[in-house]
C-alpha cells in the first residue's frame, strides 16, 4: 500500500451496490445485526479453511491457515459484543445455533465467490489481495448497511463491526509487507 493510491495499478471495485444488502432489511436489532456478521465471519472462515486444504503452494495453505485464526478471533470479538445484548446466551456454542447468514463476508456465499475467484488463489500474493478484497468489502457492507438500519443501536454497533475491519485490513497490510 506504499504510495497511496496514486500508487495502485491493481484491480478495481466491479459488481453492483447492492450486493449482500438482501441480509438486512434496516430492522434489525444490534443482537440481530450480530448474528449476521457473526455468520459472515463462519462463512469465511469456512472458506480459508476449505482453501487451505485445497490449494498447492504450502505457503500460501499456511497464510490461509492465518487468515481463519483471524476470523476464529473476530467472532469472538463479536460474541462478546453480542453477550451485551443477549446476556442468556453463556457460550459460543449457543450463538453456533442462532447466526443468520450463510454468507460471507462481503456478502456473497462461498460457491458464488469461488465460481468468480477460483482459479486466482494460487499464490501468497494472490491469497493476500483477495483477503484484502474481502475485508474492505466486508467495512463497506457494513457501512452500507448502518446507513440502512433505522436503530441509532445498531448504527453504532455496525460501525464498531467497520472498525474491526479495519483493523483486519491494517494486519493483512502489514502480512504483504512481510512477504
């Protein structure tokens, strides 16, 4: 990311806005909301792992690996940002059952991220920049979807989602610069 955006020669944002926004319909509850991103980080989760079983460079499964520890602890982040809201529930094992989205982050599911992306995930860099993707995508979504949300509750708790993200972004371009 040295030189800005002056400096990108990369890809571009392509697709429609209103990609992933069918997840919510502006009513939703701050424990609600939670459970959507929190099914959007499973969903991606699911997606480093299957990839790092499936794809040939170790070093690039390896990174994989790293990125679905990172969601592992991103819903632990948002477990306990639900527990505020819904203090019956004592263990993660009780939100596994309640999430509401199959999607993942971004808000596509895997197979159609795949049948766009499949065959350019092969190296380190390549892993990097469609994770990089992924995540901006996510603090973009629920940006998007803040502005959707009526509940000045929920608002915040989407930009506290936002600000996870942006940190995630921040770690992945520390991880590009150490390959």
């Amino acid at each position: 990311m040295s030189g800005g955006i002056k400096a990108w020669h990369g890809a571009k944002i392509a697709g429609p806005p209103e990609v992933g926004m069918g997840l919510v319909t502006g009513k939703e509850s701050p424990a609600e909301m939670l459970l959507i991103a929190y099914g959007m980080e499973e969903g991606l989760g699911s997606f480093y792992e299957k990839m790092g079983n499936d794809v040939p460079d170790p070093d690039a499964a390896r990174l994989f690996g790293q990125l679905a520890t990172m969601d592992d602890r991103h819903k632990g982040v948002i477990f306990e940002l639900y527990r505020e809201y819904q203090k019956d529930v004592t263990s993660v094992d009780e939100l596994e059952g309640r999430y509401l989205s199959k999607a993942m982050e971004g808000g596509l599911t895997t197979d159609e991220f795949l049948a766009a992306n499949k065959g350019s995930l092969d190296t380190v860099g390549d892993v990097l920049n469609m994770a990089m993707m992924l995540e901006a995508q996510a603090l973009d979504l629920y940006l998007r979807y803040s502005r959707r949300c009526e509940e000045p509750v929920t608002q915040k708790v989407l930009h506290q989602l936002a600000d996870e993200e942006k940190a995630h972004l921040a770690m992945l371009g520390q991880l590009r610069d150490t390959y």
